[in-house]
C-alpha cells in the first residue's frame, strides 16, 4: 500500500495537519512499523532518527495527536494525517505549528506565539 | 538559515500548501539551489530525484506555483510553502492535491475529482 523503500532506512515523510483548521503543524517520518502502529491505535507514531527509535507523538508532553484521517500522495510514499492535537501544540519548542518562522529577506521571523513553556512541559 | 545537510544529496522536504484553502498540495525536495530560485524568482522550483536536476514546477504543464509565503520549521531542515496553484491542479495526475487517496481499512480509496487529464496535459 505504501512504498517504504524509496529513502534509505525504509522511511518516509509524514506531515501533520490540524484536521479542523487546516494549519500544518509538522513534519516527521514514518517507517513500516511506525505507520503500523499510527493506524492500529489512531494516534500518530513517528520514527525518531535522532533517538533511532519509535516516536509516540506526546509520550513525554502529553500533546498525542489523535488521528481522524490519513492520506498518500501520488507516488504513495508520503503520508498526510489529519490529526486532533491534544494541548493544542504540536512543537516542542511550544508553538501551535513547527513552521512558526518566515523567510523574509535573508532571515527567518517568528509568526507565531508561544502556547506553551518547553521548560516547564519536558523538565519532568 | 536552513540545514541542508541531514539527509543525503543535500535535500530537505517542502511541503506546497494552497494560500487560499490551506490545501496540502505535494510534497518535494529541495537543495539549496532550487531553495534559492523559489526565493529568487518567486515560483515553486524543487530538485527532482529521478530526473536529477531541477523541477521547475509547472514547465512542462504550465501548472506553475505562485509562492506567496515561505516557512520553515523548528530544526530548519523542512520548508512550507504557501502557493497560489496556477491551473487549480497540483498533481501530475491531475487532482488538486497529490494526497487525492484515503488510506480505509487495508486499502486506499480516491476521494478527489480528477481536474484534467494527464493525457491531454503531458501529451504535447
């Protein structure tokens, strides 16, 4: 169903979107197992290529992402979720969305407020 | 001001997402010189990996991309584009969106309409 294999380490990009807004709120990978597991239990779970492991979206903050529909694209190897965000921060650095910079110019300006403290949600 | 060393080849995911409907469009690759054309000239330009050269998006359908806004994301190593799609259609299959599948059950379902036809378009 979906072609794992075109990018080294079987992975695959996923995006995420608010399904009731519409706004993006991220980008991360998927392996087969991964995807596996994001459908079998309707939240997102990513793979972590820094951590090499499984990513469950929200493990330490709370913030899971229930997953109301998923779609591929053309080429059947990118995903697109359309995700409910529990806490309403998909970031980790406390914003709504990950694209919370422009380019503008040669340089990059935040767009958005912080909704959260990171300090205070992973420092647990 | 963006990371293009984590993947291989110097690429990093850009997402097209319509300006107007907040529609998610494609997904693509850029290197640092299809990122720097986009800004440059103001059109969506990503590097194709089969082709292996730049994707002026639209050059051969005519189906260019308008870049209205430009975003990246927390680790500065993916891109959003906010576009304005000339031709209503972003796929080369011919649907508004390339995410025109729903993955149902143990199948994918299209849940788009088709907005032209590749033969017609591709053709000449």
């Amino acid at each position: 169903m979906i072609d794992f294999e075109k990018l080294p380490g079987g992975l695959i990009p996923a995006i995420a979107q608010d399904a009731a807004t519409g706004q993006v709120l991220m980008m991360a990978w998927m392996n087969r197992e991964a995807f596996d597991e994001t459908r079998r239990t309707g939240r997102a779970c990513y793979w972590s290529r820094s951590r090499g492991k499984l990513w469950r979206k929200g493990e330490e903050s709370g913030h899971v992402q229930e997953v109301r529909e998923m779609f591929v694209d053309c080429d059947v190897d990118t995903i697109l979720l359309k995700v409910h965000q529990i806490g309403g921060a998909a970031c980790h650095e406390g914003y709504a969305s990950c694209f919370f910079r422009k380019v503008e110019g040669n340089g990059l300006t935040v767009v958005a407020d912080k909704l959260f403290d990171p300090k205070a949600v992973y420092a647990k």
